[in-house]
C-alpha cells in the first residue's frame, strides 16, 4: 500500500510509476489493484498495488541487515 498526495486518481498513477520506475531493475512486474481518495485526507490517494521482484530472498536478506 501507499499513499500519494495527488489532485486526481491519474496523478496518483503517475507518483506510483514514478517510484516503480526508480527500482525498475529490480522489479519484474507491477500491477496496481485499486486507487481510491483516503477518506481521512483531502487530497491523499491509496494505491493498492502488488510488486515482484526479480530476487525476492536477495531483498529479504538485505532488510535484516
């Protein structure tokens, strides 16, 4: 999950590429399941998104470092 500040559902696609893109040689697939406004914040979106990564152990190990 992640939240974006964005004025419209499109901008918050944009944000979540955007961050998909800059550790785009680590993922081998992106799909976004659902964007919706945050009902506690005006101007906050929710991207429900899954992403795969090429070595999933690789990145498990390195976050128990």
């Amino acid at each position: 999950m992640m939240f974006a500040y964005s004025e419209n559902q499109d901008g918050a696609t944009t944000i979540f590429k955007g961050v998909v893109d800059a550790i785009k040689t680590t993922v081998k697939k992106e799909e976004i399941c659902k964007i919706e406004p945050y009902w506690k914040i005006k101007g906050i979106y929710v991207i429900e998104a899954s992403v795969y990564f090429e070595n999933e152990m690789k990145y498990k190990l390195l976050a128990l470092d």
